[in-house]
C-alpha cells in the first residue's frame, strides 16, 4: 500500500547563497511533506560533502552561488548517488538555461519567478515522479530533439559576435578586440549590445559563463 504523500519521509538538501530563499523552500516542503528532513547550504563547494555524507534523496540546488556554477558538479554529485533526484531553482531565464541543467544531470528545472502553486507542483512531482519537467521545459526538449544546436545560446550568434564574445571572455577590452581585428571601438561596442541582447544577459560576468558552459557544446 503506498504510502499518503503527507506522510513520506524525505530528506531534502537546500543548496542556495541566500537564507531567505531557503527558508521560504523549506517551509513550502514542510507544508507538502511534514515528516521531510531537511538540511541546509549556502556554499557549491559544500553540496557533494552533503550529498555524500547524508542520505539525501532530494536536492535543491541554485544554479549560481559565488563560489562558482552548480552545472559543473552536477555529474560528480550523479556519480557519486546515482539515484539523487536534482532540481534546480533558479533565477535564470528558463527557455536559455533549463536544457543544459537537464543534460548535464538535473532532473528539472523551475524559475524562481514561479507561483507558489507552480512551486508545490514541482515538489511533488520531482519527489512522486523523479523529475519535473514544465511546459516551458517540454517545449525546449522537443525543440531540442529536432535541432540539437537549439541547446546552445551561441548559435544564435555571428561569427563575428562569437569571435568577440570569446575575446570577452578571455579578458579583452573594447580597445584591445578593435586594435587585434582592426575596427573601429564604437563598432565593438555595438557589436557587444548585440551579443547581449542575443544571448539575453546584463554583464560580462554571465557572458564569461555561458561562454564557458556553452563553447564545446
């Protein structure tokens, strides 16, 4: 006989940078599950010695702390428990960022811009079902299934803006890039509003990442 939702057991790591936010989880999970162990990080470096160390059966994870971008640990930590189920929760745009979470071995991803009914919704389903997949989700997979290059944001770039973006990246200013391909600096800047607006990204900071997650793709 399966046991009532309301009585499950779950152990529950929360891994985010702000308290509030996971305080504001965890008080959603206790709403759903009240028997929920829950345990907490604020730091990326910290989530695999929490999953490896606990029984953890659900993690929540951020998709940035200041320590660096949680994609990256993603595989160490389904290596180390096959059977975790990961759902990011993030502030990240979903239609650019939820696919390359799921590849890399995320079991959903949900917005932090969602509803709290959208937010219960997850919980369950990612605890019942082991994964959590929204329509906007869905959407980005089929598309996925039939044009692969639809995963990586880069595509959408030029040749020039790529060459330009990798230079960003490698930490050249606007008057380095224009003296090394010989253009004029208000063309590199424009060029560089083009790339975010593109790519959807405020900074050089998120440029740098996507650039790193995403060039090998």
């Amino acid at each position: 006989m399966e046991i009532p939702i309301e009585n499950k057991e779950i152990t529950f790591l929360l891994a985010d940078d702000h308290s509030i936010v996971r305080h504001g989880m965890a008080l959603t999970i206790n709403e759903i599950f009240p028997n929920a162990t829950i345990h907490h990080t604020s730091s990326l470096q910290k989530v695999v010695e929490e999953v490896t160390s606990k029984e953890i059966e659900i993690a929540i994870i951020d998709a940035h702390f200041p320590d660096g971008n949680s994609i990256h640990i993603l595989p160490d930590i389904k290596n180390a428990k096959p059977d975790i189920k990961i759902l990011i929760f993030s502030g990240l745009e979903e239609e650019l960022h939820a696919l390359k979470f799921i590849n890399a071995g995320a079991n959903g991803f949900l917005s932090k811009l969602s509803e709290e009914e959208d937010v219960q919704k997850a919980i369950i389903s990612i605890v019942n079902k082991g994964e959590y997949i929204s329509a906007v989700s869905q959407n980005l997979l089929v598309k996925f299934a039939n044009d692969p290059n639809s995963m990586n944001p880069l595509h959408h770039l030029t040749k020039r803006e790529l060459q330009i973006a990798e230079m960003y990246a490698d930490g050249f200013g606007n008057l380095e890039i224009a003296n090394n391909l010989d253009i004029k600096q208000n063309t590199v800047s424009t060029i560089k509003k083009n790339i975010f607006d593109k790519l959807k990204i405020e900074n050089l900071v998120e440029l740098i990442d996507i650039i790193k997650t995403h060039h090998k793709i």
